[in-house]
C-alpha cells in the first residue's frame, strides 16, 4: 500500500456503514413520543375528573331545576313529566352513563334555559369572550411584563415599592367589586362611560357579521360610530380584567429578572465593558421569559374561563355570563359544558407548556 493509498484510507469519509445510527430522519425519538403520550393521557384523565366531579356535584348540591321551569301552580303531575323528559327521573348512574356516551359522540346535551345545545350556546358566545378576552390579555401581559422588568431593575427604590404595592392592591381587590365601584364611579358619577348594557347600547344595532368581534366588524364596514360605541363598551370590563392578568405576572416578572440581574454572567457582561440597556435587553431578559411565559398561560386561562362575575356585573354576552345564568337556573347541561370548555382550556394550556419544559429541559425528563 503506497503512501498516498494510506492517506486516501484515513482521510476518506466515513461510510453509511461506518456512522453512528440514530432515529431516522423526520421522526420524533421514542423517548419523545412516550412523554407525549404520557401527558395527554394525564390531560385527558385530569378533564374526566373535573366533569365527574361537577356531575355529581351539580345532582347533589343544586336543586331540583323543574321548580324553576314549570310554571306557578303546576300540578305534581305536570313536574313528573318535566322530570321525565328532561331525564332526570333515572337514577344518577344512569345519568352519567348517558352523559359520557353522549361526550363521546360530541353532543353537550340541550340547554334547559334556552332549550338549544349547548355547544351552539357556548360557539355562538365565544366571539363576545374572545372580544373582551383578546385585549385584556394583550395590554395584561405587556403591562405587567414591564413594570416587573423595571422594578427588578430600580430594585429597592421610591420606583419598585410603588409598583410592588399597586401590584399587591391588584391582587387582593376582588374583581366584581372592582367592577362595581369603576361602574360607580366612570357611569353613575361622572358619565364618561356607558353601564352594564353589554357589547353595544341598546339603540346602536349591530355590524354585519364578519370576524364576530364588533370593533372589527365595525371598522372592515366603515362603521365608526358603532366602532366607537363599541370600544367604550369594553373600556370597563377590560380595565378589570387587566388588573387580573398584570399583577400575577407583575410579580414573577420582578423575581425572574431580579434573579437574572445577580447572576455570574450578568457581572461578566459589566467586566467586559457591554452598556446596561444592552445587559437588561440582551442577557437578563431572555433568561427571565420563561417564568413569565409560564404565567402567561394562567392569564391566558383566566381571560378566557375566569371572567365569569366580571362578564356577569358588565352585562357582557359571553360564555361567562352563561356561566353565571346556568348556576342561578340550576341549568345542568350548561354548567357541565362550561366546565368542561374551562378544564379543556387550562388542561390544555399547561400540558403544552409542560411539555415543552420537559423537551428543552432534560433534567426535568429525568
């Protein structure tokens, strides 16, 4: 073998033969997809749970839902046979087993209220709660991520005690009552706002369905004084919501990017001679996201399943003031779907970001 047979024989790429084999191309590894499986069967487990429990709960605790539906002085007779055709005279068993076979094929059961499913309830309110939802989240979560960021930086001054006691006030104020003294206040004192009258006043009709949001729909159709009176409308119940969603992340902000400000490569950025807004933006910001992403799926959960009394004091059309109706009519089926919706978006949010802790961080597969 001549000299050049020897270099051709070590420098020579590696062979298919030769390289190390691992999971094929374009599929996920084992490890992965059990851990998938693993927390959706977890997820689906924790929904079962909730719908079981608020089954029996509802049968149990609420009262008989024929004394609100028949009429004053209706004989016994007349109940019976509201019982009958409303199911409810089959033993509680029974019930839930028909109950889970209609979940299975997609049926929520019928509103005793409104006498409609309660999936075409719950779809035809969801534009209302997504309107009050979708701002209240956005301007919730950019509030309070800045203002924890800026009191982790001006950490111990006149500027972080102010933002730390506004953000314990927001905390412990309730929300329908915060919702009742801005009703106070903005409508029956100063008459800068409209009141509880829902997502437009009763004179205004409403836009022409497009995106199911009345702001939007307003403005695509050159609409601007429904716009107008619509983006009043939610000033109020945004307000509230807001102060639900900033104040929690507020907090986990100012820890995150406090902790993040004391840690060894902040001090190294400052050694090597890098400007504050450049460490602050840079470094300590990205590494104090990920509790704050965290959070932000409980506000995003709370904006979208939490609003229950807050859609109830504003008048708000939305799936919580069907909430709110189904509990005062001891209306079942409309209870059961709106838990249900509720464990499916807070099952489904915290499974996700479960999941990806656990597939960016493999300490905590371990």
């Amino acid at each position: 073998m001549t000299v050049s047979d020897v270099d051709i024989a070590v420098n020579r790429p590696p062979s298919t033969a030769d390289r190390p084999r691992g999971p094929a191309r374009g599929r996920l590894p084992r490890g992965a997809l059990l851990l998938v499986a693993r927390k959706a069967g977890g997820a689906l487990l924790v929904v079962w749970g909730v719908v079981t429990f608020t089954f029996v709960v509802a049968r149990v605790v609420a009262p008989d839902p024929t004394g609100l539906l028949v009429p004053p002085g209706a004989t016994e007779q007349a109940r019976e046979q509201l019982r009958h055709s409303l199911g409810l005279d089959r033993g509680v068993f029974r019930q839930y087993l028909i109950y889970l076979d209609d979940l299975l094929h997609g049926d929520l059961g019928t509103s005793f209220g409104t006498g409609r499913p309660v999936a075409s309830d719950l779809t035809g309110r969801l534009s209302a709660t997504l309107e009050l939802a979708v701002p209240a989240l956005v301007v919730g979560v950019l509030l309070g991520t800045a203002l924890g960021v800026l009191a982790a930086v001006r950490r111990g001054g006149a500027v972080d005690h102010a933002i730390r006691a506004v953000t314990l006030v927001a905390l412990a104020v309730p929300q329908f009552w915060l919702g009742l003294v801005l009703l106070s206040v903005f409508f029956v004192n100063l008459g800068w706002l409209p009141g509880p009258i829902g997502r437009l006043p009763a004179d205004v009709p409403p836009p022409p369905h497009l995106t199911g949001s009345y702001v939007l729909d307003s403005a695509l159709g050159g609409h601007w004084h429904t716009a107008w009176q619509a983006v009043r409308q939610l000033v109020l119940p945004c307000t509230v919501l807001v102060c639900g969603i900033f104040a929690p992340i507020t907090r986990i902000a100012r820890s995150a990017m406090a902790e993040a400000l004391r840690s060894e490569y902040i001090r190294t950025a400052h050694a090597y001679g890098f400007g504050r807004a450049r460490i602050h933006r840079s470094y300590a910001l990205r590494n104090a996201l990920l509790p704050v992403i965290t959070m932000t799926a409980g506000g995003v959960a709370f904006a979208f399943t939490g609003a229950v009394l807050v859609e109830g004091v504003f008048g708000w059309p939305g799936i919580g003031q069907y909430a709110l109706t189904a509990v005062q009519q001891s209306d079942f089926p409309a209870l059961q779907g709106f838990v249900l919706y509720a464990a499916v978006v807070y099952v489904v949010l915290y499974a996700l970001v479960d999941l990806a802790y656990s597939l960016a961080d493999p300490r905590i597969r371990s």
